[in-house]
C-alpha cells in the first residue's frame, strides 16, 4: 500500500523511514520542514499540521497514514492546539474525506503519565495526562475512535513509551521501544484485516513494565528486544542522575514535576 508518514523529520521519523519502506509499495514523508539528509529516491511533501489545504493535499492517492507529526514534548498551550489538536483533527478529516482506509496514531505515554510507578495500568483504566502534550494525545486516541466506528477507518493507537537503541535510565526500563519492534506494531496497524479500532501500548519485551500490553499481544504484537539485556548500563546511568521527588514516584516522570503544585498531597493519590 501507498503510506504516507506524517513527522518524517522528527526523531521518530528519521528512525522509521529506512525501517518501513521495505514494507510499503510506496512511502511518502511529509513534515513541516524536509529532513535534512532526504535522499533522491524518496518523495516528500511539505504540510503545516493547523492548515487543512497542506494537509489534504498530503493525503491524497494514499492508502494509510502513520500519523507521527505534531509537536513532541511539551509545549504552551497555542503550540500544542495547533500542531497536535487542530493537526490531529485535520488529519483524520482530510483522511476521510480522501477515502483512506487505515490510520496508525503515535499516542503517547503521557496519556497515562500521572499513575503511580507501583502500579501497573491496561488499556481500560482512566487516562490521566501529566501535560497539556498528554492531553493531546488523549484527545487524538478519542478522534480516531469516533472515526474509527462513525466512519469505517481503521485506527490503531499506540502509546509509545520511548523509541531508543537502548534503554538509557530506570523509568526507560519500563517504557523502552525498540525501533524495530515499534515498526512491528505499525504493520499489524497497516495490515490486520478485522481492525476497527485499538490502543496498545508502544513497549518493547520489558521486564519492568508498568503497562498491561495483553491487548497488543492478542492482536499478533510479538516483540524481540529486552530491556533487561541493558539493565545494568542504564541503572548505572540512573545513579548519576539527581532525584525527583514527584517524578520519580510516577510513570511520566519529569513531565509531571514540571509545573507541579499539588504539595498539599502524596504524588500518585
């Protein structure tokens, strides 16, 4: 099929460009700047997220999207409404109206952020967003299921944790995505036949883990890498880092010490 990757100049991107052309008859970029190192045979598009006209023209003749554009951390409030709310938005209106029948959303981890590290979440517990970053993805898992069942376009959700060659720290133990395994997920995404809408969480074999990732596994997901296998690297690396009183107890880390004022309360109740 003809995929189009949105956020092909990011760091997400740059890593999945060489990984999924392989598995796509035609593979088109697109972000808001080309990246740098764009080689001859690839194609792109140049498309602002908040301006539907880009954003059609981007979509058309293509079969899928793996929709990773937007802005990536946090941000103030008019940066992510434009380029993840409004851009999300654009996106699966522009997808629909084009007739594409399959879209991979990269949520995020941050959905899930202000849980505890102690306790261990599925795919039906309350979102609990530790960002206006995570609220954004919040909102874009809850775009593609309304477009998902009101209009017929697969979707596949996928909380991704952190996308390295390595683990690099203890809370990266739990969450770590290895490239290859990220792509794995994408194409269950692109290819299962019966998928009307899913979220899973983006995590590689993770002994650590604080996400119940059964969906994912029951839906083919089959992941190679072991964190474990770089524990004793990052757990080094952890014990050079200061600590964080908030988020160090809970699952978006620094996310959630950003800003944090509820003082009058234990982090994580």
């Amino acid at each position: 099929m003809r995929v189009l990757l949105t956020g092909a100049s990011g760091g997400i991107g740059r890593r999945l460009r060489g990984l999924l052309k392989p598995h796509c008859a035609d593979l088109v970029l697109s972000d808001i700047v080309p990246p740098a190192d764009l080689r001859p045979d690839e194609r792109f598009i140049r498309a602002d997220l908040a301006k539907m006209e880009e954003v059609s023209a981007a979509v058309e003749n293509v079969d899928a999207i793996v929709h990773l554009g937007g802005h990536s951390v946090e941000g103030p409030w008019d940066t992510i409404l434009q380029a993840n709310i409004v851009g999300a938005y654009n996106v699966f209106e522009a997808a629909r109206l084009a007739g594409v029948r399959r879209i991979v959303f990269a949520s995020s981890n941050h959905v899930m952020g202000f849980y505890p590290r102690a306790r261990k979440v599925g795919i039906d517990a309350l979102p609990l967003p530790d960002s206006r970053y995570g609220v954004s993805k919040a909102f874009g898992e809850a775009l593609g299921a309304m477009y998902a069942h009101k209009y017929g376009i697969g979707v596949l959700c996928i909380r991704i944790g952190n996308v390295d060659d390595r683990p690099v720290d203890e809370r990266r133990l739990a969450i770590w995505l290895d490239p290859h395994d990220l792509v794995s997920l994408i194409r269950i995404g692109l290819e299962r036949d019966d998928l009307v809408y899913k979220v899973v969480y983006g995590m590689s074999d993770n002994a650590r883990a604080w996400w119940d990732n059964s969906r994912a596994r029951e839906i083919g997901y089959a992941p190679k890498s072991r964190s474990e296998d770089h524990a004793a690297a990052a757990m080094a690396a952890q014990a050079r880092l200061p600590p964080d009183p908030v988020g160090d107890l809970l699952q978006g880390g620094a996310f959630c010490s950003a800003e944090y004022a509820a003082r009058d309360r234990k982090p994580g109740r």
